[in-house]
C-alpha cells in the first residue's frame, strides 16, 4: 500500500478509536478515560496533518520547490508534538480538579473492555503504520506509528489504574492514572519536537554516508581520491554530494562517465538518495574522507 492510503487508512481508523474510547468514558465517568479519549482527538488531527503533509510531500520538484517538498513531513511532525504538549496540558488541569474532588466511577469492568477493543485497533494500526514507514522511508508515517505505538502503551496503564481502583474502592486512582497519563504523553510531544527540528536544521546522515563511502571504495582504482562528504535529510530523501578527484589525464566524457556509473550504482544500494558529484583534478584536494 503506497503512503497516501496508508494516511486516510490511519485518519479512519483515528475516527474509530476515538467514538470507542468516548463510549467508554460516558459508561464510567473516568477522567483517565476522559484523557484517554482526548489523546484519540490529537491522534485524529495528526492523522489528518500527515494525511495533508504525505499528499504534498509527493508532488515532484518544481520552480519554488526545487529540492521537492520533502521537508514538510518535518513541519507536521513538529506541529503533532505540540498538539500533544497542548492536550497534556488540558488533562493536567481535568486530573487536578478531579483530586480536589474526586468523583465515583460507574461500570469500570464494562468500560474499560470497550477501552481496550480501542487500545486493539490502535496496536494494528501502529503496526501497519510502522510496516508501510519502513517500505516508503515515510518519516511522517513513521511518526505516527509510534505516536498510536505510545497510546496503546499509555492505554494499557490507564485500564491497570481502573482495575485497581475498581477493586480498592481507590476513586483517587483515577485522577492520579490521568496525571502519569499526562507525564507519558508531554513526553511523547517533547520528542516528536525534538525530532522534527532536528530534520529541519539539516542534519546530516551518518549511515548513507558510510553506504556512499563503501560503494566508492569498491571502484577507487578509477580514480585519485574522493572528499567533502556532507548529507542532509528532507522528509524521507536525503540529499547528498562530494568531490571526486580524478586522473588530470581523463576527458571531459570519460569523467562523466564515471560519475554517471558511481551514480547509478549508488541509487540502486540508497533509493532514497540524490547524490550529486564534483568532479576535479587531483591537486584541488582540500582533505581525506
């Protein structure tokens, strides 16, 4: 399955899981539900920002965008972290006023089941999410694998809570599981900002360039030597380029075909990478790979 329906798959299935999670909240009263549900709601409009970001992401190179528009799986995975931050908050501030004056819960066993049936399809949507990540090098499919990854994780505690406060009679079990809630889920923000800005201040990838380095390797008696090489990812493409130092003595076609067969075999190890080459005489060589 390509990104796009992966998308309006993970946005549907977002729509689900939230109507099961809020079911269960009106069933029993939990704040901890309530949370739960909530973080549903910024699963649903991460969902439909990726949705966004993946469809524009794929449109191919043009006179504004000349190095594609890659980079907004970036932006969207930013804007999601803050989302969450945002929604972290607005369970803080429930989960207080809930310790202040706690509240008895009702049908806990009936609704934490419908709770977990959610928690289900969340899993199998974070798998599928992370399956299709890894096929496309999607980093917006990827961030959101893990954000469902994390709910189902968060969701497991929430229903451990409720079970416990269902048989201690603990109603301050409750707001107290929302807090922990809270905790997992600003942490959870926190690194999708952190891993989005990263992507955005053009960081470099060390894993291609040890690729980039093997593949030339194999071919270094066809030319001097090879430097300067810098790498840099925009969404699910890395950008790449060095200096190839070649025999003084070789034509200007000769060269040029060298580079185009490096290229090309490089393509075929590193589909993700766009690789540009300078070629130069050996005394231009400013340092050793």
């Amino acid at each position: 399955m390509d990104k796009r329906r992966a998308a309006q798959t993970a946005v549907a299935g977002g729509l689900a899981v939230f109507a099961i999670k809020l079911a269960a909240y009106f069933m029993s009263g939990s704040v901890a539900l309530l949370s739960d549900a909530l973080e549903s709601v910024v699963n649903i409009v991460a969902s439909l920002l990726m949705f966004y970001a993946v469809n524009v992401s794929s449109r191919p190179a043009d006179d504004d965008h000349q190095y594609g528009h890659q980079r907004i799986e970036n932006i969207s995975s930013m804007a999601e972290g803050f989302f969450i931050l945002v929604a972290a908050l607005f369970i803080i501030h429930e989960a207080m006023g809930r310790l202040q004056r706690p509240v008895a819960l009702t049908r806990i066993g009936a609704a934490v089941g419908v709770s977990l049936a959610a928690t289900a399809l969340n899993g199998v949507l974070s798998w599928f999410l992370g399956r299709t990540a890894r096929e496309w090098g999607s980093m917006a499919l990827e961030g959101d694998a893990k954000h469902l990854l994390s709910d189902v994780v968060t969701s497991v505690g929430v229903a451990a809570g409720l079970w416990v406060a269902l048989f201690t009679g603990w109603a301050v079990l409750d707001p107290a599981m929302a807090l922990l809630v809270s905790a997992l889920i600003v942490r959870l923000g926190g690194g999708l900002v952190l891993k989005s800005s990263r992507g955005l201040m053009d960081r470099s990838c060390p894993e291609v360039e040890a690729k980039i380095r093997e593949v030339l390797e194999r071919h270094q008696r066809r030319y001097v030597d090879f430097h300067d090489v810098k790498t840099r990812r925009s969404g699910s493409e890395v950008f790449a380029e060095l200096h190839l130092s070649v025999d003084a003595g070789l034509t200007v076609e000769e060269a040029h075909d060298l580079t185009d067969h490096l290229e090309e075999e490089l393509r075929e190890e590193l589909p993700e990478a766009t690789l540009t080459i300078h070629v130069e005489p050996p005394e231009r060589r400013r340092k050793t790979p």
